[in-house]
C-alpha cells in the first residue's frame, strides 16, 4: 500500500516538474503605428514651427522699473547670480536619467535579457520620450517667443544696457525638469501600483524639478510665474504621451496551456 502511494505521489511529482513554466515581466504601456505616426507627426510639428516664429532681441532699456512687474512676481525678483544659475545647468543635465529608471526596472525584472517584449519596451519609452520632449519644446519655445517679456535680472542696475533677448516666459528648464518627474512618476506607478517605493519616487523626482525652478528664480533667470508655467507645460505633457500608450489590456494574469503533452503556465504582470 505504502509503494502504491509512493509510485503515485512520485508520478504526480514528475507531472509538476514537467510543466514548463513562463515567467515574464510585460510593460504596461505600448506602441501603436498608426497613433504613434499621428501624435509624432504633431510632436514634429510642434517643434518645427517654433523655429518659424521670431523672437525678440533687444537692449535692455534703462526705463524699467520693476513697480511696473505684477504684484505676484514683484517680491521674488533677484539680481543675476551665478552659482545657483550653473547649480542649476548642471541638475537639468542629469534630469533626463529620471526617464528611463521605470524601463531598466521592467528590464531587469524581466531577467535583463533581450527578447522581443524587451525591445518593445525600451522602443515605447522612447517614442514617449520622443514625443512629449518635442511637445515641451515646441510650445515653450512658441511661447517664449511670442510673451515679451524681460528676465528679473534685467531690471537691476548692473544689467541695463545689455543686449538681451526678452523671452523668459515660461521657463524651460523648468519645464524639461518636470517632464522627467512627471514621466517617471506616472509610469512607475502604472507599472508597479503595489509597490513601497512609489512615495518615495514621486517625492524625489518632484523634489529635484521643484529645486531647479527655485534655483530658477534666485539666479535672476526667470520670474515665479515662469517657473509656474514651466511646470504646467512639462507636467501636462508628462502624463498626457503615456496615458495615449497605455496597453488596451494590462491587467495582471495567470493562464495554463496544453500544447500537446507540455503544459504551459504563464503569469503575467
């Protein structure tokens, strides 16, 4: 009796082990032709139209008088200042890393291999990349150049007379900074919903943008309502190119398959 049970339970055994599991890591957010060509031809457009409209050169006048500046722009002007404003160069040069954090993560999870799924992944995040930089730059570039309008600097003693070109609004680096917070955040979270570490994500990333256009407005570079609609710009482009990508059906799953005498188990997240 013992043997016959031992026999069965050793062929169930051998049955579990011969089941062929498939383990796999699969980004929530993918491409798609026909939408992609849509959105990037606008993205391309965006950005080839900001090189046709004029900008503004001017020496700065010796009439400016910052009582004439808003009131909610009037108590944060500051004269030119260096050291924040390089502070400030070298932070937005290392922001674009943000991006490509939630990808590596999926990569990796996914046994830092290269199948067909990885390269799919790593293609749509940049394509998202891709179109929502070019998105940015267009219409702050458009912006700038159409809002005449001097930096905070301009308007101290040191600055007048200096030849200047009158388009801090909105701030662009301000704008590229919250891009990359903001495409981090929102597909961290899309991709990893449950995890401890979406706090901590979004906070930091925030922090950093949120540092760079405060570094913004002490160096004299740009005014708070620049900075303001910086962060509108970036944070809207941010969340708006991986909501157009999200996969019609991501949710998580578990399927069994016969295929002849192998079974297949996927489980998909």
């Amino acid at each position: 009796m013992h043997t016959k049970k031992f026999i069965k339970g050793f062929v169930l055994l051998i049955c579990f082990f011969t089941v062929k599991f498939n383990l796999y890591s699969e980004s929530v957010y993918t491409y798609d032709l026909r939408k992609d060509i849509i959105i990037s031809t606008l993205s391309l457009g965006a950005f080839g139209i900001s090189y046709l409209v004029p900008g503004k050169t001017n020496d700065i006048p010796s009439e400016l008088n910052r009582n004439d500046v808003n009131f909610i722009d009037r108590g944060l002007m500051f004269p030119e200042d260096d050291t924040p404003h390089r502070v400030r160069d070298n932070m937005r040069n290392w922001m674009p890393v943000l991006t490509i954090i939630t990808p590596l993560s999926v990569w990796g999870l996914g046994g830092w291999g290269f199948e067909k799924k990885d390269f799919d992944t790593w293609l749509t995040y940049g394509i998202m990349y891709m179109q929502a930089s070019t998105l940015t730059f267009g219409t702050v570039e458009i912006l700038k150049k159409r809002v005449d309008r001097y930096r905070p600097r301009s308007y101290f003693d040191n600055s007048v007379g200096k030849l200047t070109s009158n388009d801090c609004f909105p701030s662009d680096t301000t704008a590229f900074s919250f891009l990359a917070s903001t495409l981090l955040s929102v597909t961290f979270i899309a991709e990893y919903p449950d995890s401890l570490w979406r706090i901590p994500v979004i906070a930091g990333s925030y922090t950093l943008a949120t540092a760079i256009g405060v570094l913004g407005i002490i160096s004299g570079m740009h005014f708070l309502t620049d900075v303001l609609a910086g962060a509108a710009i970036g944070t809207f482009y941010g969340w708006l190119i991986p909501f157009l990508h999200r996969r019609p059906n991501n949710d998580n799953g578990i399927s069994f398959h016969f295929t002849g005498n192998v079974g297949i188990l996927s489980l998909k997240f």
